[in-house]
C-alpha cells in the first residue's frame, strides 16, 4: 500500500513539497511561539499548528511572493486561532469532567461530621500520657520544630523526637479503638 501524506517527502505536486518545506523552515519557531501562548499545553499547540498549515494550504499561501512574508503572516494566523480558542472556552459554561465534580463533593464534609471527629480527636488526646500531649501540642498544634519545642519544654531534642513518635503511635491506637481506622495506603 502506497500512501503519500501532504507535505511528506514523497509528495508528488509542487504545493505538497512547499508546505513539507514551510513547516521544515517555520514549524519549531512557531511551535514555541504557540507554546508559549498555551503555557505548555502540547496537544493544544499542535492543534494550532496543523490549523495554521492547513489555513496555508486553502490559502495557496506556501511561499513568499508578491512581496508577502509568510512567516508573519503564520503566526498572526497562529495568534488569532489562540485567541479565538480563549474566547470560545470563556464564553461557554465550564466543563466539568464526571470525576471532578464527584471528587469535590466527596472532600467537603458537614458541620456535624467536623464536630464530631473533633470530639473523637479530642477523646483519643486526653487518653495519651501528659508527656505525650505535650510534645505534640509543642509540634504540631503550635507549629514549632523539634528543636523549638525541646527549648520550651526544657528537654534535648532527642528526647522530644522520640516523644513524638511514640506520642503519634499512641494517639493512632486512641483512635483505632475508638472505630477510626487509618486510611488505606498505596505500595510504599
């Protein structure tokens, strides 16, 4: 089976070579123009170019003459099809893809529920030694680091990383027994 694309090196007519030989000459600069345009979207910015060549390829407009640069001219072509893409997507209602809007009524959870893990939490916190609770209420809840916390507390520093580890052990035990089962994690 003999198969001769437009613009591929075995095009037989003079226009097929013209339009192989315009994208051999302009297509990277272009390419990074539309690129740049897109800011990275690929799949977009070769739609844009195959638009511009095929716009040159109705228009007959393959090569310079009568004193008109094609160059130019393809990317005034290349700009508008962007813009024209930009203000079609702005003038139609958002697309939302099946998962998107699921996911996002999946993450937001009710006042209620908020309430009441707060309560579990809280629960599973006074369940912890002194100790405990206060090394992660150092860490995490006062945003400090080891070293910050160690100088609060009047402790070294090992002694509150290895307080927080078993603080962190501890409390996930708390909150088994309490029916709150850790999330399930992919391959480590």
């Amino acid at each position: 089976m003999n198969v001769t694309v437009i613009g591929s090196a075995s095009a037989v007519s003079p226009e097929e070579r013209a339009l192989r030989d315009l994208y051999l000459e302009h297509g990277p600069a272009l390419y990074a123009y539309v690129l740049r345009m897109l800011g990275g979207d690929t799949h977009r910015t070769e739609d844009v170019i195959q638009e511009t060549l095929m716009r040159c390829w109705n228009k007959r407009n393959l090569v310079d003459t009568e004193g008109m640069a094609v160059r130019p001219w393809m990317f005034r072509v290349a700009r508008n099809l962007v813009i024209d893409a930009h203000r079609t997507r702005m003038a139609r209602p958002l697309e939302v893809s099946g998962a998107t809007w699921l996911s996002e009524l999946g993450t937001k959870a009710d006042d209620n529920e908020q309430i009441l893990s707060s309560i579990v939490v809280h629960d599973a916190l006074r369940a912890l030694t002194p100790a405990h609770r206060e090394v992660l209420r150092e860490t995490f809840f006062a945003d400090r680091s080891t070293q910050e916390a160690a100088d609060t507390l009047g402790v070294p520093q090992g002694t509150v990383k290895s307080r927080v580890y078993y603080a962190l052990r501890c409390l996930r035990s708390a909150l088994e027994e309490r029916g709150v089962r850790p999330e399930e994690r992919g391959p480590a």
